[in-house]
C-alpha cells in the first residue's frame, strides 16, 4: 500500500518559542542544523515515497508561501505544495478538513508541522492495510522528564537520565483514509473528537516506534536546543 499524500500541519503560533522567533518568522521555519522543521518533515515523507503535501498554514502564512513557492526538491525527488490558508482559528481537524479538498488519492498522512522524526514507516503503512482501520496513529514510547533512579532493596544502584518510559504517546502522524475526511469537525482539534469516535468504533490502529529511533516534538526552547545537538538527519 502506498501513501503519496500528506498534509502537514503548520498553522501555530509557536508561542513557547518566541524566544528563537522572535515572533519573525513561523515555528516551521526555525532551524535544526541549518535546516527548517518543515524542510526535515519534507525530505523524510519524500522517502517514505510522498510526491504531494498540503501546508495548512495561519500565522505568518506569508513566510512559508514565499519559502516554498509550490514545490520542494527533496534528496528523494520533487515535492508538489500546496497551501491551505486557515482564514480563521479551524482548530487540528478543521485545519485537515479544509485542506484535504486539496487531495486526491484515497489516504493520506496528517503531520504536526513541529515533529523531527526519521523512523520508517513502512511497518506503519502495512498495519494499516491489513488491519482495515480507517485511521493509523503512529506511536512514541514518552520520554521520562526526569532522570530514573534503580535500587535493590534499600540500595541506589544506577541512575537514567530521562530515559523512554512504557507508556506510549501520540507521535503526531496518523494515516487517514478519504472514507472518513468528511467526519473531521469544522472547527476543533480531531484528538477530541473523530479520533475518540474511531476508537469507540474499533476503527484506528496503530503502530509503535522503536525506541532505538529519533522523535522530538519542537514545543520549546530546550527542545530546540537538544534537537540541534542530537538530529541524526534523514538517511
């Protein structure tokens, strides 16, 4: 099964982040090694064999048009763009809902416009097939944000610093069939409403990310930060 279509995201203000900003530029456009997160969201869904993506922007909407000007040459072959402008506050699943007018095929990936990840997701596109579920959420292991102290009996042993916890979490992208583009509010976040819809109804699997793999979502300073110092890039 292939996926050749997203839509990424990319309509917040990055409040958190105004510091690397400066309220200038869209979160989107900040760099990691000299690279934008939208331009690393790019080149990664370029290799899993994406050829068409749909920017659901608001703030500074204007930056990210004049960057992109309708196409991305990715190391993985050119990348069609398109811009869905969110004229109004729509929310996650109106902003999707609105920019989905703009596919065409019969799935596509939704990406939050603030994720560093280089994991394959071929594992991913396969789950979803054979399950026959109208969503797939992609997985992430949560990162402890506390150093882990181990003991025996009464005695510290060892110590981890902020290690990955069994406890899994949203990674922020999900396969979405065209069945269900319909079903996504007008207005409001689609965490709140389809996506619990789907799970009452046995409709969305999911498939979980190895923990030996990079993921970081860039809400912070010091995301930013520790993103810059341990990317490991898209190979």
């Amino acid at each position: 099964m292939k996926v050749t279509e997203a839509v990424i995201l990319a309509g917040g203000k990055g409040t958190r982040l105004r510091s690397i900003t400066l309220n200038k530029i869209p979160k989107g456009l900040t760099e990691i090694q000299e690279k934008p997160i939208l331009e690393w969201e790019l080149e990664w869904l370029a290799r899993e064999g994406v050829n068409h993506v749909v920017l659901a922007i608001g703030h500074l909407s204007d930056k990210i048009q004049e960057h992109f000007d309708g196409e991305y040459r990715s190391n993985y072959g050119e990348v069609e763009i398109e811009i869905s402008l969110e004229e109004e506050k729509l929310g996650s699943g109106g902003a999707f809902k609105q920019a989905t007018q703009r596919l065409t095929t019969d799935r596509t990936y939704v990406l939050n416009g603030d994720v560093m990840c280089n994991t394959s997701l071929s594992r991913m596109r396969q789950i979803h097939e054979q399950s026959k579920a109208k969503a797939t959420m992609l997985l992430v292991n949560m990162t402890s944000p506390y150093g882990i102290v181990q003991r025996d009996n009464f005695m510290i042993t060892s110590f981890i610093e902020k290690p990955r916890l069994d406890v899994q979490i949203h990674a922020g992208l999900d396969i979405i069939e065209r069945s269900i583009f319909e079903q996504f509010p007008d207005h409001g976040q689609m965490e709140d409403t389809i996506f619990v819809e789907l799970a009452k109804k046995n409709q969305f699997a999911s498939y979980l990310m190895s923990n030996d793999e990079f993921w970081m979502s860039i809400d912070t300073e010091k995301d930013y930060s520790l993103a810059n110092d341990n990317w490991s890039g898209i190979q």
